[in-house]
C-alpha cells in the first residue's frame, strides 16, 4: 500500500494526533503529515505544552510549505519545555552561551599565553640568534634557555574574577 500524508490508503491507521485525541483521522487531517503514528510521544509533549487546537490554528495558518518547519519548532519548545517547564529552550539557549563565554576566556587566556611566551623567547634572543639561526641549528630552545626556564603553562597574567564569564570587552 501506499503512503499518503503519513498514512496508508485504504486503511483506517489514524495519526499520532488522532489517535491521542481518539477521534477518527480524516484524509485531510493537518496533524498527519507530521505526526506520524509510530511517533506518539512527539505529538503527545505537543498536545501537553502548547493544545492540540492551538497547533491546529497555528498550522492552518500557514502556507503547506512552511509547516513542516513549524512543526519542528513546536516540537523542540514543546520537548525542552517538558524537560525544563520554567525556563524551556531558554534554559537550553542561555547554558549554551554560557559554555560561549567560558571558552572565549579560555581562548583569550591561551593567546594571552602564547603572546606572553614569544615576548619571553624574544626577550631571550637579544642579538637575533634563536633557535633556527645557524650558529644554533639542531639545538632545542630549552637548551638555550637553560634550566632555570620557565615552564610553558606558566603565566604572570591574572585574571580579575569580576571578569570572568563577561565579554572580554566590558573588563
């Protein structure tokens, strides 16, 4: 048999929706096309959040090329609101941009870092010689350095707690 708008003709297989809702699902049902019935939970955190006559509403609202996409926002609002019933995909959105923030000042600590570490084996090469000038050729910078080097995760840079989880900008 063939599909048709998430249901096979001939048989009286209703929708997600249709069969939550116990009613019978006509050909022009607009839930089936998206709810398909081996997917009960998707329509079922739908009808809990947002009701199934507000999602009726919403989708004949729209033009058929864009309810699919709908559909797809509902179902994500509709699923973290479950998961986070105050916050919803906020909640997910905002600890999102949290990981932002703490990686853009790891990011900035770590170019600090290798700033501060060129400066220094600038500093320590005072006529030009470093480590891939000829008269030191094969030789490794620790070497040149000597043993009282630093060690390369070592920074003389702090900072403000104040500043951490805020733009690097606004410090």
């Amino acid at each position: 048999m063939k599909e048709s708008n998430g249901r096979k003709q001939g048989a009286a297989s209703p929708c997600a929706a249709c069969k939550l809702l116990r009613r019978r699902c006509a050909q022009d049902c607009v839930f089936a096309p998206y709810f398909p019935a081996d997917e009960p939970q998707k329509f079922a955190n739908v009808h809990k959040v947002f009701g199934a006559s507000n999602v009726n509403k919403m989708l004949q609202e729209l033009p058929v090329h864009q309810r699919g996409d709908a559909v797809s926002s509902i179902v994500y609002e509709a699923n973290a609101r479950v998961r986070d019933p105050v916050y919803g995909c906020v909640g997910a959105i905002s600890s999102l941009q949290q990981q932002i923030d703490a990686l853009q000042t790891q990011l900035a600590l770590a170019q600090a870092e290798v700033v501060h570490l060129r400066v220094r084996q600038t500093a320590s090469y005072p006529h030009g010689f470093g480590p891939t000038s000829p008269s030191n050729s094969g030789s490794p910078p620790s070497k040149l350095m000597g043993p009282q080097a630093m060690p390369v995760f070592d920074m003389d840079m702090v900072m403000d707690q104040a500043c951490l989880g805020e733009p690097m900008w606004s410090c």
